[in-house]
C-alpha cells in the first residue's frame, strides 16, 4: 500500500453505481431473496467512529437508499472486556449526523447469544464442533502454514457427550479463561487457514454491559457475525477487505442455517485510508487514553466527532468518500483531497467575516478623532442572496502584522513605508511609517486614507495593488483561535513498524489567544457554526465557547493544495 492514490480504478458503471452496487443490482435483477435488499451497518462499540467507517456506513445505508431496501444499525457486541455504553451513544450521534436512520432496525450481537449457542451445541451434536484444552499457543502452533497442512488437536476426536458436557460447563464458569475453546471440525489441511477448524467460543467472565453475567462464554467474529446477518434478514454484508479471506467461513457457517430462498452474502471493498493519519482504533484510543490529543473529539483525530468539531461539514465529508469510490484495491487517500471537499462546500455556504488573528494597531493620521462610518460588507460573494451586514471603521484599525513590511521584497503588494493598499470595503490608504517599543518591535503602523475613494462611492474605481482585511479597534472582541496542522509528520505513519507516538508532529497546535473579530460576527457566534474569514480560510466556533471567551478552530486554510497533487497523479 505504498501507492498513494485517490479513485484508482474507475469501478462506477454508466449509472452510475459502484461495484458493490452493481453486485446488488444484479441480486435484485435475478430476484435473489425475494428480491429484498438488506444491508447492515456493524460496529463494535469499543471507540469512536472515524473517517474510514463513515465510508462503510455510508456504502450500507446509503445503498438501501438507492434500492429502496433498508439498513440494520447492528452492535457487534461480542467482547465485554473492551466495549461500552459511552461508544453506543456515541456512534448513533454520529450516524445522524451524517443524516442516516435505522428506524425501528437496531439491533446488538448480543441478542442473538441464545441462538448462536444453541447453533453450537446442534454442531457439536452432528460431530462438527469440539473442546479443546490446549493452549493457544498450542493451537496456534498446530495451525501449519499456507503450504503445509495443520496437525489436528489431540483433543479433536472427543465423544460428543464430553464436548456438550464442558461447553455447558464452560459456559457456567466452571473453567478459567484460557484453558478451553470451542472448535469447528472443519478441515486442518484446508488451503484457507482459517478453515483449520477454526475457534468459535471463548471463555470471558468479565461481565457483559447488555447480558450481564448470563454468559462466560462468547462467539468469535467469525462464529457470530455470518448467523446474526442471517437471524437479522440481511441480504448483503458489505465490509472491508480484509475479510476477503473469510469469505469461505462466513459461507460455510451460514449454510448451517440458510436455504435458496434465502442466504446473505458478502461483498468487501477497500478501506479508506488517510496520509498523515492513523486509522486504528486501537492507537486512537491509545492516543486518547495517554493524552497524546485532548479526547476523541479533538479536531486533529480523523473520528467524525474531531472533524465535526474541526469544522467539516456531512455533506463535505460524503462528497470526499464519493469522489475516493469504492474499489477491490488498497489505497492510501490524500488528506488534500479531504480538505478540497471541505473548501468547495463552505466557499458556497460559509459567511464571509473580518478577523485579524495576529493584529498590529493602524492609526489613520487624517481620520477625524472620534468620527466613525459604518461599511457594508457581502455576506457571501458566492451567493448574493445572503445579503450584506454592517462593520463600523473608525481612525484605529486592527491589520494583520503579517501584512505589512518595513523593508519589503519587489513583489509584496501589502502594506510598506509610502506604499498605498485599499483596506476592503473602506478606503485607500497610504503608510507613512511606524512606531517602534524600545527593543525595536513596531507597535503601531501609521498612514492616512484617501478620502475620495470610499468603496462603492464614485472615485472609488482607482486601483491598488493590494488589499487587506481590518477590523476596528474600539468595536473589536477578543478571540482564541486554533490553528492545526497534522498529528502526524509522515505521510503513511500506519505503515510504520515501530512505535507510532514517535511520528507524532510536535507542532500539531498553535494557539492565537489574541485574535480581534468584528463585532456582528461576536454577537452571533454559535458552537458549531462556520464562517470564512477573509483571506485567512474557514472557521468553526468551538463549543469551548462561552459569554465571555470566544474560540474558533481553523478548518483549512483557502488556499487549495488538492490540484497540484491531483495533476502529478
Ligand atoms: P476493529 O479492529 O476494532 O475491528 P474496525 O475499524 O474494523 O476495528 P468495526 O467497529 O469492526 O471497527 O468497524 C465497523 C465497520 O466499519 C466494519 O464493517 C469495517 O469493515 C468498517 N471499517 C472500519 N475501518 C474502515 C476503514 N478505514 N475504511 C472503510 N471501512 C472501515
Ligand atoms: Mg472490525
């Protein structure tokens, strides 16, 4: 997977359906389980959801949107020592928030605990299961390699009476975790490993969240996630990958149970993956666990919570998993493209505002003391119909440090001794020079305007170069603003081997705590709403907010990086 690519193959057929949905077209076509479609959306709740789920859920909920068919919420609740109630909540929220809805179809693993053991004692029943009580080291040991066969467990020929016996005891709690698995009898020299009877049950006694202490013995993915698709009615189990190789299993056991009529089946496309990102849940959750970010919602984690709170929009989000596709081919995404989607969809929807997040004092020289004006300002340039609103100017303005320079180079066409900029929507002025503290750091910048060039006002037509954003400084509130760049430092830090803390980018946050806003945009600030900045790049309010402490995250910058990389591909 070291091909950084975005839609490497073109998998969308002229109607524009993927493969998977091409798979599912033709099911229907040839009117396979009664020509229903169900898919199932099935997360373990032991994290957050992230980016690269988001890409699964919205392949399963989205292709029963398009078929008119329905999609199951179902939480693979089969591990008590790692799940919990907080991730339950937490992954519905996001799901809606993507604008998903299971309806009345949410469902747990857990709840099909009684059928799969009964599933298990008729296999034991029928010769097809057993206990063994080796380690599993041992068993590991035994399993052989892809071209030598396994060697069976000393264990595998017991009478069905033992083995119902201790999987009963089993159950009860009679053994300790670790000396005893459940078995498929399957084939120990099947080319496919995971054949070489393969485990179904293991011993747990760590008290389960939904069932309690009913169980002391849960079924292992494979055992459980075929039987609850059948048990739930799903007809297309679509999921990542790496599951490709127990496609055969999945079968196998679900033949157990199904007929022609009907037999889910499994379809697996690639997963996502981001550069300068990990996407295992377990380092997230190490990262979240250790501190290395401040919590799953942090805006520099790919989890939908950090994103949301980093300022991408739903739509921003499902754009970028649509233009990536859905393929058989491992591929490593570009963030670039990421931060495209989001750009093109504020650039339509975000209100445009004045901030000046590193500011330096303009004094207007010939600007009467005490007099103000009030400019109009487009609230969006991109959609006229969003009207204007109102920002007061007065002879102290707020500009950005960086856009003025004492000793400038020949193409700077921002502020500099006797030069003449227009500050937006105002006038033009010209620098006539600085004043400096003691060590030499200038304090304020000094100019005069052109009273006959006021925007919109006849006059107002000569040209400048450039022109820069302002706020007024008797008006202007103070702001934090968080600046982000990646956690990461390397491009693909999920393919390196060592430990991965040591990618992390040192540099990943900077705090502006002294930012000015205009006072119309104070007034309205509202956690989670998105605003351009002018000439800065796009905004969200942080739900840190409060009345008296004002922050915004930066989402991306304006400038778009996705075009370059895109023509090098
Ligand atoms: P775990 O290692 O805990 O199983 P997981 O990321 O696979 O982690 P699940 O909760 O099992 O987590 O995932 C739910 C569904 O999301 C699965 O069907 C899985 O295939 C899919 N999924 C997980 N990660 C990605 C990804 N990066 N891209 C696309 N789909 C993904
Ligand atoms: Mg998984």
């Amino acid at each position: 997977m070291d091909k950084v690519i975005n839609k490497e193959e073109e998998t969308v057929n002229e109607s524009g359906l993927n493969f998977v949905e091409q798979e599912i077209a033709a099911d229907l076509a040839a009117g396979k389980n009664g020509g229903r479609l169900n898919t199932r959306f099935p997360p373990e709740p032991n994290g957050y959801l992230h980016i690269g789920h988001a890409k699964a859920f919205i392949m399963d909920f989205g292709a029963a949107e398009k078929f008119g068919g329905t999609c199951n919420l179902r939480f693979d609740d089969t591990n008590p020592q790692k799940e919990d109630m907080e991730y339950v909540n937490a992954i519905k929220e996001d799901i809606h928030w993507l604008g998903y809805d299971w309806g009345d179809r949410l469902y747990y693993a857990s709840d099909y605990f009684p059928k799969l053991y009964e599933l298990a004692v008729r296999l034991i029943k029928e010769g097809k299961a057993y206990v063994d009580e080796q380690t599993s080291e041992e068993i590991a040991r035994q399993k052989g390699t892809p071209t030598q066969p396994g060697t069976p467990s000393p264990y595998r020929d017991r009478p069905v009476e033992e083995n119902l016996d201790l999987f009963e005891r089993m159950n009860k709690g009679e053994f300790d975790e670790g000396s005893m698995v459940l078995r498929a009898k399957i084939d120990m020299a099947s080319d496919n490993m995971h054949f070489r009877d393969p485990i179904m049950y293991r011993i747990i006694k760590t008290p389960h969240w939904r069932t309690g202490d009913t169980w002391k013995v849960y079924p292992m993915y494979d055992f459980a996630h075929g039987q609850s698709d059948y048990f739930e009615g799903v007809t297309h189990s679509i999921c990542t990958l790496e599951f490709v190789p127990h496609r055969p299993l999945y079968e196998h056991f679900v033949k157990e149970l199904a007929d022609e009529s009907y037999c889910p089946r499994q379809i697996e496309f690639n997963r996502l993956n981001l550069t300068y990102t990990v996407m295992s849940k377990r380092k997230l959750l190490q990262l979240v666990k250790e501190g290395l970010v401040n919590g799953w919602d942090d805006p520099r984690m790919p989890t939908l919570k950090g994103l949301r709170r980093r300022g991408y929009t739903p739509s921003s989000i499902k754009d970028f998993v649509n233009r990536i596709g859905y393929t058989r081919y491992e591929a490593l995404n570009h963030i670039e493209l990421l931060e495209h989607s989001v750009r093109e969809d504020l650039n339509k929807t975000a209100t445009r505002v004045s901030v000046i997040q590193n500011p330096v004092k303009l004094v207007l020289e010939n600007y009467p003391e005490g007099q103000t004006e009030t400019m109009v300002m487009d609230n969006n340039p991109e959609n006229p119909a969003e009207g204007t609103h109102e920002m007061p100017f007065s002879r102290e303005l707020w500009i950005e440090r960086d856009d003025f320079m004492e000793n400038p180079p020949k193409k700077f066409f921002r502020l500099s001794p006797d030069k003449e900029v227009r500050l937006k929507g105002a006038y033009i002025i010209k620098c006539t020079g600085v004043v400096k503290d003691e060590d030499g750091n200038i304090t304020e910048i000094r100019a005069t305007y052109d009273p006959d060039t006021r925007s919109g006002l006849p006059g107002a037509d000569r040209k400048v170069k450039g022109t820069l954003h302002w706020v007024s400084v008797p008006t202007a509130v103070d702001a934090e603003i968080r600046d982000y760049d990646s956690l990461f430092s390397v491009e693909n830090p999920g393919a390196f081997d060592g430990d991965f803390r040591e990618l992390i980018n040192p540099d990943s946050l900077k705090v502006r705590d002294n930012a000015k806003i205009e006072p119309w945009l104070a007034e309205r600030v509202k956690a989670g709403d998105n605003y351009q900045f002018q000439r800065l790049g796009y905004y969200v309010v942080d739900p840190d907010t409060t009345a008296d402490h004002i922050v915004f995250n930066k989402t991306v910058g304006l400038k778009d990086t996705w075009a370059k990389i895109a023509q090098k591909n």
